[in-house]
C-alpha cells in the first residue's frame, strides 16, 4: 500500500533531521496544522503543500511519485498514469528523470471538479503553465484567468498566485516551475 502525503512528509523531515519547528519557520504553516497533516488528521491544500516540498527541497511531485527516486530514466514513456488518490483534490505527476543539478521541474497536475481551495502563494523562480485539457482558473496578483486548452502562461512565482478548477470537468495542465534555489 502507497503510504499517504503525510507519512512522506514526516519520513522525508525526519531523514533530513529537520524538526516540526524548523518546517513551521519556513513555511509559515503552524506546528500542529503540520503535525495533523503528519499524521493524517487534516488535509492539505495546493499551497501548503507547495511550501511544505520547498522547505523540504523535493518537487511537490515526489509525494505522488510511483518510480523509487534512484530510478535514473531521462525517458519517460506515455500511459504511466498514477493512480488518483481517493478523494484527493488534486495530482502532481512528475515528469522529469533524476538527472543531477535539475533546473526545472517539470510536472503535470491534474485538478478534480470544484477545487476552488486555497489563497495565492508565492515561491521562488519562474512557472510556466500550459493547459491540456478543462478550463484552468489562474489567480495572478490582483488578476484572474481562464485559460483554455492551449493556453499557457509564463511567470514570476514571487507574484501571488494559485490555480482553481471552478467547473464540473476535470482540469490537466503541464507546469513547468524553475528548480527552487537549495538554501547554502
């Protein structure tokens, strides 16, 4: 069996001997909203878990990887789909290879019907969006977009912002992020 977001959240922290304190600083987030996810007593939004992998250094596609992480493959064949979790909002694909000193991370999301959740968050680097299927409610600053298959957009991720699905169909688009500086 799969283990569940927080159970990967706690391995990984514990494995690089950070405490609940130290993610809390980082993130912004509340020792004990952490620990609730840890433990799987509350779920977790697009945005905590944005910032919850950048305080760890992982992609947010690594809570939802199916490869083991020393798999080296640059190829990446189609129809390796990952299972949806059961009434998750929300899948990150990772569809990048292990190669050493990755400067993008490239991922592919998938948000259920009516995931209309969160508040705009900011990271570092850049993103680029580019939507395949559904219609991608992107909040930017001030600004709101629908943009449809086909459309995409380039951006800073210092600009607050969050994606939505504010209809009844399942939205796929491909995100791109630059890879998060590695604090020194």
């Amino acid at each position: 069996m799969k283990p569940t977001i927080g159970v990967l959240i706690k391995s990984l922290r514990l494995g690089k001997k950070k405490t609940l304190k130290q993610i809390s600083e980082k993130t912004e987030l509340s020792i004990s909203f952490l620990s609730q996810v840890e433990r799987g007593k509350s779920s977790i939004t697009l945005e905590s878990l944005k910032k919850i992998s950048e305080a760890l250094e992982v992609s947010p596609s690594y809570f939802f990887s199916e490869k083991p992480s020393a798999q080296s493959d640059r190829v990446r064949r189609g129809g390796q789909k990952p299972a949806m979790p059961s009434g998750f909002p929300f899948v990150y694909e990772d569809l990048s290879g292990d190669l050493a000193n990755r400067l993008l991370e490239p991922i592919l999301v998938t948000l259920q019907p009516h995931e209309d959740s969160g508040t705009p968050f900011v990271h570092k680097g850049q993103e680029f969006v580019y939507v395949l299927e559904g219609v991608l409610t992107l909040l930017l600053g001030e600004e709101e977009h629908d943009l449809h298959p086909g459309d995409s957009i380039h951006m800073d991720s210092t600009t607050p912002h969050n994606w939505l699905n504010r209809t009844g169909e399942v939205v796929r688009f491909l995100c791109v992020n630059s890879a998060a500086e590695k604090d020194q």
